[in-house]
C-alpha cells in the first residue's frame, strides 16, 4: 500500500522501543499475534517503513531492525495493530497515527492538527540507519515524557503529539537516490518509559547497622572487605552489592523488634561517587565513630556518608515550607526522569507546566519572576517533594510548618485542601497578590495617603541585628517596618530611603533583597480579609488528622523565651487554617518563635520541603542561638547549585541514620533496572528480576 492510498486510513500502530536496556515481551503479551515479522533497515529507511506498516495493517507483528550490525545493542522497533496490543494488555511507548508525504497529509490521516503538536523537529538528508534512530528517538522521547532541553509539559488532558519529517535527499551518497520527502505522527500512548536508577556506579549508598559500636565496627570492616573483593572488570559487581545491601536493610525493617529492652539498631549510610570512595567514606566513618558515641552527636560528610549515635525519630519528624523567592532557575529539573510515574500523576491531577512556572523557571536565560508566579512556583516545588518525600518513600511528618507564604505550601500539600490547583489562576490574577502588597502597592498608596502621581520606592533588607534594637528606631520611621525575625538576622521593608536611614543610625549595613513586597508589614492589614476570603478553600473529606499543623500566626513577637504552652496545633478547618494564613500574612513574621514553638510541641527533626535550602540553615542558627543545637537536627530535600538527585539521597541517607520510618523501594527498584541496563549494554545476560519495562499509566 503506497502512501496516497493509504491516507484516508487513519493509523493505530502501536510502537514499542525495544532498546538495550529494555526488557524483552513475554510471550503471554504477544499471543495473540499470529507471528513476529523481522524487516531489517538496509538502504531505503521508507521502504522498510511503508513494508511495515502495510504488515501490521494485514494483522502481523513486525520487528523494524536496525541495519546496524550490533547484535544484542541493536535498536528494535516492536509494531502492531493497537487491538492487538490491548488484547496482550501491552502498554505501547507511543501510537503511530499518520504517515503521509507531508505534515498535511500525515495530520490529516492521524486526524490531528497542527495546534496539537508540540514536537516538530524536521531532519535534513539522513542515511536510513539515521532515519530509523531518529524515530526510534521519538517513540523513546514520548515513553519518557522527555525532551533534550528538559520535560515534556503538555496543557491537562491533552496528549503529547510528535511530527517528525525527512526531507529529500541531496548529495550524501549514503541518501538512496530519489528518495522523497516524508513526515509522519506519533501520539502519547499508555507506556510509560522505566525510572531512571537514583543509584548507580556514579552515585553509591550502603547502609551499616548494629546494636552497638562493636557491631557497627565489624559491620565497616565487613563492608570494605567486600567493595575490595570486587572483580574492578564487572560493571555490575558494586551495583549487586548495593542491591544486596539495601535488600537486607529492607527486610531488617519489617522484621518486628523483639523485646522492647532491647536497643534498637543504629543505621551507618556510607554515600560516594565511586567504590574507591566508598572505602574513604568507610574509613572516615571508622575513625569518628568512637568520639560520635561518646558526644552523643550526628556526623556527617560532604559527600553524605552519616551516622547518628542519638536518633531523632521519636515523634518528632517536622516538615518545613520555605516562602516567597526560593525557588531558582532549574529547579528540580531532572527528576522527571527519576519518578515518572509521580509526575504522570501530578499531570493527571493539574497544570504541572503552571505548578512550576516552567516557561520560567525551565527558561534557557534566567527570567525576572513576579511575586504571584514566585508564590506558585514555590508552592508547586514543594508540592512536588512532598509527594516525592511521602509516596514514594513513605514518609510521614509529625508536624508541619511554614515560613511566611510557606504556611500556604503546608495545607496545599499534605492533603488537606481539596484543589490546590485552583489557586494558580487565583494568585495570578488576584489583586492582592498582584497590585495591593506588590505592583502598584495600592495598599501602601492607601496607608501612606499618597495620591496616584507619588512615586513610591520599596525595598526589603536583610540585616543582621537584635529585633529590639530595630523596633526602638521605628518610631522615627514611620515607613520602615520590622517585617521578619529569623534568627541573628531581621529583614527590615518599606521605603527605601527610610530603611536606609534607620539602617545608618543604627550603624548597620543591610544586604537589599530588591523584591516588591509588603507581605508582614502594617500595610498589609488593609488586605486580612481579603486574604482570609483567598484562602476559605474546600477541604478533603478525610484529613491527615496526624499532622500537628504549626502557625506563626498568634506568637508573641521578639519574645526572648520559649513560645507560650497555649501556642496549638491549628485545627484543620477551612475558616480556622484561613485565618491563620491571613494572620501569618499580614503582621511581622517571627520565624524564631515559630520553631521554638515547634521544638515545645516536640519538633525534632526538621526538614525542608522546597526549592534550596534557606530555611534550614535559619533554623540551624535559631537552634546554635539558643544552645540546643544537639538535640535537634535539620534537613534539605533540595538545594540550589548541587545536583538534586545527590541532595535528594543525602535527605534520604540522614533519615536512614535518625531511624525514620521509610521506604527504599524507589532505591531497589532504580538498581533492579540499571543492573539490566549495565547486563544488556555489555552483552551479559538479563536479570530475571527485573520489572517489566512496559508498565502503563491512565490516559
């Protein structure tokens, strides 16, 4: 069947990428096939093309081979009827859907237009082998939800749509002569591409427990012996003993724990970049281990090799929500790659290219970022690692709590407000967030009685500097306002001019932030109820009744004790939690009392949830300030400039250590398919363990 004739036949080819690493179909899968018809790519990449698909549309199987002599590395393009698929509850990595001698033709076969594409690359004259690899490209790119410059982001409910076109041959010989130009359509399918592995020779964890320094010790030596034993020549020897490892910590904790007068286990994570790194981590953990029972303390590496002799898991575990202006270009940008299921959830749920901002954050060159799209962009980061933290690895908070708009990141993501993806459009279009408190400033203008000619110049400054020394001059500048307490450090906003002067009697030198602001200041009470009204938001039946939920709202500001024993929970309803956030809103924001009153209410373990880690080094000097910085311990799950996945297994790695319930499964289950990956890519034979890689996710 030619290409003319074929048009009006719309395509439902199903394609899947049988790569390398790719585990084969069982036969289960493909029995209603009557055979497998093997087409080999030689000279004329659109003959073997049209071949094929005029074999599947006669009811075969067919195997699209690359040329490429390359035996178990060759790429295999697995094609049959979409029925058939179904019927063999195969889950295809993409639909091919047109084919035609242009991008007319193929959309108009595939029934689609060209608003619906959001991938087009066109290819100039390529080989056949090129040809194939550019398709076989393609289908892998829709599996994986991926392109080169980062994810894949499409509008909810809408599939991903490719339209690659070949053009005519020019001079290259290797181009069969009169070849024509050709385009075709491959639309988002069920298939879901494997998670990449979060371990890997590149980024090795080991887990040592014992009972006691004895045992950690020959647990140590034990490891090291084994990292040394390994054949250097094997890719796949370190990648089997971290499997190993991490399969017995895994059974370890669910086996129950005995009598309660027994100790409990205390958990070494060795973390490195190589074997040879970890055998330095080992040693380096050896030598500390004596002086860290002895204090009491937790120790850890650059490198993220830890180990706590005093855990902090009893009760205690608290996540944080950082605010306004910590999010950074690049954010979370690979982990895609590394949870694709949770991201295919999060897009079922909403508009993740929205959540994250990504047409800014993900930009090629940093972008100027307004307040309202910092304020989702923040939010939708932290949304994104409490899932992360939560579904995949099991981890559930104690308590939460927020700094500033941080508190609004807490409710929209521990599951208590119903839409949360219903504040997007809000916030950017919201007047509060847009004109009153940033913008215009229209409730500056308002407090300060200024008329629409007046120019108003604000500014925030972070200064380091006793709160009571700021609030004794503020009579004298009736435009500066004390705006944060955090620690050894305030932030002071308001006019600038004003700021600067009180900051020049003061004799300090504040550090200007140029951001528009004036959440936390008098101004912003003309905003409570508005505020209050923005965040009356519809909650989830069943509530993570669990959580201790922690305000700043209500805290007696620059006190110089613990929070008062009456600072509670907030109760989780809708009236309740909105006035706490236009409480927290709208009056000076005192971080410190804030994390006192968690550690009073038992916080002991914090952890940040949310681009960079900013707020974890505050609550470190609030703690080493009030000298109990050892009996607390704090957490990032991001931080800007190092690599997210190494950061992410670090936070993982100290949890391990302070004997946080979790999860390792995602650990096992990346090692499950980089040992195939490695097995496969140096010839050797598959795993039998492994997943299957055809796994699917609702359309």
């Amino acid at each position: 069947m030619s290409l003319s004739s074929q048009q009006a036949m719309p395509l439902r080819i199903a394609l899947l990428a049988q790569s390398a690493c790719a585990s084969e179909l069982s036969a289960d899968q493909i029995s209603t096939a009557t055979s497998i018809r093997k087409i080999v790519i030689e000279s004329d990449f659109q003959h073997s093309l049209q071949m094929a698909i005029d074999a599947v549309l006669k009811g075969e199987c067919v195997e699209l081979i690359s040329g490429l002599n390359d035996g178990p590395r060759a790429k295999r393009l697995l094609m049959l009827s979409a029925l058939t698929a179904a019927k063999g509850k195969i889950h295809p990595d993409a639909y091919f859907s047109g084919y035609g001698a242009d991008a007319k033709q193929a959309l108009l076969q595939a029934k689609r237009r060209m608003s619906d594409v959001s991938f087009q690359p066109s290819f100039g004259a390529l080989s056949a082998a090129q040809q194939f690899s550019e398709l076989f490209n393609a289908v892998e790119a829709v599996a994986a939800r991926s392109l080169s410059e980062g994810y894949w982001f499409t509008q909810p409910h809408r599939a991903r749509v490719a339209l690659l076109t070949f053009n005519a041959q020019s001079s290259d010989s290797q181009t069969p002569m009169g070849q024509k130009t050709a385009s075709l359509v491959l639309t988002q399918a069920t298939g879901l591409a494997p998670a990449k592995s979060l371990l890997s020779n590149e980024r090795v964890m080991f887990v040592v427990s014992g009972q006691t320094e004895s045992s950690l010790e020959i647990g140590l030596a034990q490891l090291s012996g084994e990292i040394k034993a390994l054949d250097t020549s094997n890719p796949l020897g370190l990648l089997e003993l971290m499997r190993a490892n991490l399969m017995s910590f895994q059974q370890s904790l669910s086996q129950p724990s005995g009598n309660v007068a027994t100790p409990m286990h205390k958990n070494i994570v060795i973390q490195a970049s190589s074997a040879e790194g970890a055998l330095k981590e080992i040693s380096v953990l050896s030598t500390a281990l004596t002086s860290v029972f002895t204090d009491g303390s937790h120790y850890k590496t650059p490198s993220g090799s830890c180990f706590s002799a005093a855990p902090k898991s009893k009760d205690g575990v608290t996540f944080v929500y950082p605010g306004v202006g910590t999010v950074y270009p690049g954010m979370l940008a690979e982990f895609h790659r590394y949870f694709p299921s949770l991201f295919a959830r999060l897009e079922r749920e909403g508009n993740l290219e929205e959540m994250l901002q990504a047409r800014k954050t993900y930009a090629a060159e940093a972008q100027d970022m307004s307040l309202s799209e910092l304020a989702i962009a923040g939010v939708g980061s932290s949304y994104l690692l409490t899932q992360l933290l939560c579904e995949e690895f099991q981890v559930i908070p104690d308590f939460a709590l927020g700094y500033s708009k941080g508190e609004a990141s807490m409710w929209a993501s521990l599951g208590v407000w119903r839409n949360p993806h219903a504040l997007i459009e809000m916030t950017q279009t919201s007047p509060i967030f847009t004109t009153a408190i940033s913008g215009e400033l229209t409730a500056v203008r308002q407090d300060w009685q200024l008329d629409s000619e007046e120019e108003i110049q604000w500014n925030s400054f972070v200064v380091r500097c006793d709160a009571h020394a700021i609030e004794t001059l503020l009579p004298e500048f009736p435009r500066a306002y004390l705006a944060i307490i955090q620690g050894d450090t305030c932030v002071l906003a308001g006019c600038e001019v004003s700021c600067r002067a009180l900051l020049k009697k003061l004799g300090k030198r504040g550090i200007a932030a140029n951001r528009v602001t004036a959440m936390h200041t008098t101004p912003a009470l003309s905003q409570h109820a508005q505020v209050r009204d923005f965040y009356t938001q519809p909650l989830f039946d069943s509530l993570p009744e669990h959580i201790r939920f922690i305000s700043a709202a209500g805290l007696p500001v620059n006190s110089q004790t613990e929070a008062a024993p009456d600072n509670l929970p907030i109760r989780i309803d809708s009236d309740s939690i909105a006035k706490s956030i236009a409480d927290t809103f709208c009056a000076t924001l005192d971080f410190t009392s804030l994390i006192r009153s968690a550690r009073k209410q038992g916080a002991r373990l914090f952890i940040e949830v949310g681009a960079d880690r900013q707020t974890s080094t505050l609550i470190d000097k609030i703690n080493r300030n009030d000298g109990v910085s050892s009996g607390y311990c704090t957490i990032a799950a991001n931080a800007k400039g190092g690599d997210d996945v190494v950061t992410l297994l670090k936070c993982i790695g100290q949890l391990i250590t302070h004997q946080i319930p979790l999860s390792v499964s995602p650990l096992l289950t990346g090692l499950e398919h980089e040992i195939n990956r490695v097995s496969t890519s140096c010839g050797l034979s598959i795993a039998e363990n492994v997943a299957n890689y055809h796994q699917g996710e609702p359309v």
